[in-house]
C-alpha cells in the first residue's frame, strides 16, 4: 500500500467512526432526517476520496458531491422561504 492509499482508508474509517457516532448518540430524536440528494453528495464525496489515485476521477467525484451539495440547500432555502411568506 503506498502512502496515499493508506491516508484515504484512515479518512474513510475516521468519517465511518463519526457517521456511527452521530448515529448512536443522538439525543434529539427530532432531528431532521438527511435527504436522499444529501446522502448522494455525500456518497459522491466519499467515492472521490477513494478514487483519488486517478486526479479527473476523484476530483469529479468531489464535484458532483459539492454540487448536489449546494443544489439541496438551495431546494431546502426556497421551501422555507415559501413557508414564511
């Protein structure tokens, strides 16, 4: 394993650690659930870290995740604001 692989499997595991950290300690139970566009990006970031040996590949990735990103709080801000008006 060269030095890179193994500083993206130690970012994979530390980012596994804390999504099962969220998961189990949890103390408002009313917490909005994330939104599936929201679980792709992150998932597209994710498969950008693990694909980061080939620069177009992880680098699209990361940008397909960062621009799904952006695209749900841009749906999350209108329907809030068509709530308070």
């Amino acid at each position: 394993m060269g030095t890179s692989q193994i500083y993206i499997l130690i970012s994979v595991v530390v980012l596994l650690i804390i999504a099962i950290l969220v998961i189990f300690l949890k103390k408002n139970k009313k917490q909005k659930q994330l939104t599936p566009l929201t679980g792709l990006a992150f998932g597209f970031i994710l498969a950008g870290i693990v694909f980061g040996d080939n620069r177009w590949v992880g680098y699209g990735l990361m940008g397909t995740g960062v621009l799904l990103a952006i695209i749900d709080m841009i749906i999350k801000l209108r329907k809030k604001w068509k709530r308070e008006q």
